[in-house]
C-alpha cells in the first residue's frame, strides 16, 4: 500500500469508523460541520478502495456507494436528486442485462416519472443482490432542507423502507434544520426523515492530533518549505486545528506572506494572520456557513468565551439550546470547566468574529419581525413593550426628521393629540423607551427631544433583516 493510500485512510479514522460503523447496522447518518471542516474530500474519500478495505474488510462487497454532489444539479428541486439518484444507478443497472429506454434521464420533466424510475431500479439492483446495500453520500443536503419540499424527505424515506432498510444516505450540511428552516418548517423537515435528525447524527469538527501531523506533512511536501516545531505550534494552537483555517495559515509560510516569530504571543500571530487575504477567506468561508443565530451569539462573546446565562437574557431559550448544541457539534465552541460557559475553537476566528463586529452597521437598527433592537451591531438585551417599539417604529419611518408631539401621539396610541393629557405620558414614554434602549435622559445619543415641538429619531441605520 502506497504512502499516499496509507495516509488516507489515517486521516479522520474515527469518523469514517462511526459512518462505517452505522452503515453495517444499515443505519442513515447525518456529518455535520462549517465549511472548511473537509465534507466533501471526507464523504469522496468514504469512496476509496483502501478505505472500504480498512473499515469494511471482507463485508466490501456487500456496499454500493454513491457520491452525490448537491452543487453540481442544475438547480435545488426533488427532480433534479430524483434524475441524479437514477443516473448514478446506471451502471449497476445495466449489468443486470434489460435494455434501458433510449435518452438521457436527466431530460426527464416528469417528477412522477423520475421517481418511478429511482424506486424502479433500486428495487432491481436489490432483487438480483440481495446482499447488497447502496449507500447514497449526498454533499451541501443543507439545500435539500431549505429549497426542496419535505415531500421530498418522505420519498426518501419511503425508499429506504421499501429496500427494507437496504438503501442508506450518509450526508454532509453545514446545518441542521431547527437553525436555518422557519418554524414551524424546521419541525416538518426534522419529522419528516426522524432517523438522519434524531440521534444518528456526528460532528466533522477540527482535527486530532494525528491528523494534524498528516496535514503538516502534506502541506509542506506540497509546498516544499520546512516549518519549525516552535512555528507549526504557534499556528496550531491559533487555528485551533481547523482543517482549512491551519492549511491557509501553513500556506501564508509557505509563500512567506506573513512574517511570524516563535516568541511571537497567540494574540500577535492572529492579528498578522488575519490580515492575509487566503486566511482571510477561510475566516469569512466558515462565518458565512453559520446560520444566523448563531453568528449573532458569537458576536456576544467576550474575550473568546460565550456565557449561556447571558445568551438567555437576549434569545429565546429553545433557539439558545439549538445553536448551542450545532456549535458544539461543529467544533466552533468548546466547553470549559465552567458550567455554561464555553470557549470558541480558536483565536484566529475570535479576531475574526471582532473584526465583523467592527464593521458592523453603527447606530440603531430595528428588527421589524422580531420586534428587535441592535445597537453597533450587537443585539439589545432589554426588550421592547409594544408601545415603546411602535414609538421607534414611528420615527424610525421619519429618521433625521423633528416629528410633533400630535404626529407622535396618533401614531402611536391612535388618538387626538391632546396636550393636557398627552404631554406627560408621551414624555414618560420616551423616556422609558431611552432606558430600555441605553440612551442617556441629557444629551441622548438616539432619541432626542426638540423642546416645544417634538421628538426626533437620530443615528438610525436602518431595517435590520
């Protein structure tokens, strides 16, 4: 076995054993992780010779596996997986000897027709093998959750049970569907495939210390430069042992782009590296691959740490459990010896993550759905009653503009402007508002009071959505 072949099959062992594992017992697997954790080179490599041979021994033969790429159908539909599942079912079909129907599968229009066909040559290919099992590995599937109706999931589903568990899917998102679906959508699509959502599920998260070491190696064979063992630590411990993030940084040496120093602190080394455009990318590639709750939990963080107890204050408890629970999953958090507290993966995405905050939209922004304040960026934890939300509304629709105290009044309580009652309640409302909000009663930064006229929203950056 070649050195290349030998490494393969190291790298990530105990993943690709818990897939294999699950895939014996005929069980569905869900891998979850941010972009750049390495999900598609992992499920391609679950297709290798040497690795089936290692992990399935004499049971090799007994799989089919299939390798699907969700970014490669032409678009996100139930026809496109339909056609693709069909089309790569081909080859073992046509060994069977009947003769296929003259054109490409996928030209097929018909959803119906397409599926027919999927059920159709699955159910042949098991009858003539009734030892084997095909494995779909489907790539990106987060595209499957949100683009695709659940119907979908359930025919899926349907297929598998029909095999009588023969056929399994193993797939790859960057999340599960309580963070990027809308309820009450998040809920019918977990429901409508229980076995990938409900316990079968594993985290691609940053590497093992022997993976690391292969990455090392690769990379600088690749690159034909010599790092050393005072420097490979240096970008370890920054890049927390994320694949993509420690290969970047190990390139930025490589190609002699950032300058780093073996006395140099962990603090000093993520400022340089986040300053090179490739690091940069790999930063931006795996935020970017965050639902957005979780981006807006992160952005809590103090000094690398995130505290439950604080998140509460800000999110509803359910959607603090589910990010949680992801990050976790995917490697970005890590616990501590503190209860309920957690430290982020590594410190080169902790200067990241403020960074992004440093350039978040200033001043105020109202959250119209969520009835939701932000301020430079980061979520206001007090909230809002309804009129007091409606108060900032209203001038928020005529930022930079003096609204009356009549104006204001039929805005925000329906009624005729009346000065000997409407004075004083308006006034104790604004001020309630500025508290709720931060604001300081003298020389308020936000809500302003022009004496004798009115009140006037400033600072307002806009509709956050």
């Amino acid at each position: 076995m070649s050195i290349h072949s030998d490494r393969r099959i190291l790298f990530r062992h105990q993943d690709i054993r818990y897939v294999m594992h699950a895939l014996k017992l005929k069980k569905s697997c869900a891998l979850i992780g941010a972009d750049g954790a390495g999900k598609t080179s992992f499920l391609r490599r679950l297709l290798s010779q040497e690795v089936q041979e290692q992990f399935l021994a004499d049971q090799q033969e007994a799989f089919l596996f299939l390798f699907l790429n969700t970014y490669e159908l032409e678009q996100s539909s139930a026809l496109a997986y339909y056609q693709r599942m069909a089309l790569l079912l081909e080859p073992s079909y046509r060994q069977l000897g009947p003769s296929l129907p003259e054109g490409n599968v996928l030209l097929l229009e018909n959803e119906t027709i397409a599926r027919h066909l999927l059920f159709e040559r699955v159910e042949a290919i098991l009858q003539a093998k009734p030892d084997l099992t095909i494995v779909f590995l489907i790539d990106a599937f987060d595209a499957a959750f949100v683009e695709v109706k659940p119907h979908f999931l359930r025919v899926l589903r349907a297929l598998r049970e029909e095999a009588q568990r023969r056929v399994c899917y193993v797939v790859s998102c960057s999340n599960l569907p309580a963070l990027i679906c809308q309820t009450p959508e998040g809920k019918v699509v977990k429901e409508s495939f229980l076995e990938l959502f409900n316990g079968h599920v594993r985290g691609l998260k940053g590497l093992e210390h022997t993976d690391i070491q292969l990455l090392l190696r690769d990379v600088q064979q690749e690159y034909h430069f010599f790092c050393s063992p005072e420097i490979e630590q240096l970008l370890i411990e920054v890049t927390g042992g994320y694949h993509n993030l420690l290969r970047m940084a190990l390139a930025t040496q490589a190609e002699r782009t950032v300058r780093l120093h073996e006395r140099d602190s962990i603090t000093v080394c993520a400022e340089k590296l986040i300053r090179d455009s490739g690091v940069l990318s790999a930063c931006e590639q795996l935020w970017n691959s965050l639902s957005d709750i979780e981006q807006h939990m992160l952005f809590q963080m103090q000094k690398g740490l995130l505290s439950r107890n604080a998140l509460v204050e800000l999110f509803p408890v359910r959607q603090v459990n589910d990010a949680l629970n992801s990050l976790l999953l995917k490697g970005i958090l890590i616990e501590t010896n503190r209860s309920k507290v957690y430290r982020c993966f590594a410190p080169l995405f902790v200067a990241f993550v403020l960074l992004q905050l440093s350039t978040q939209t200033h001043g105020l922004q109202l959250d119209m759905m969520r009835r939701q304040v932000w301020i430079d960026g980061k979520l206001h934890p007090v909230r809002l009653t309804v009129k007091e939300f409606t108060l900032l509304t209203y001038l928020a629709q005529h930022a930079g503009e003096i609204c009356s105290r009549a104006e204001t009044t039929k805005a925000v309580y329906g009624e005729e402007y009346d000065p000997l009652r409407d004075d004083a309640r308006l006034d104790a409302l604004v001020e309630r508002t500025r508290h709720c909000i931060g604001d300081r009663s003298r020389s308020p930064r936000f809500l302003e009071t022009v004496r004798g006229i009115g009140h006037r929203l400033n600072g307002y950056g806009g509709e956050r959505r």
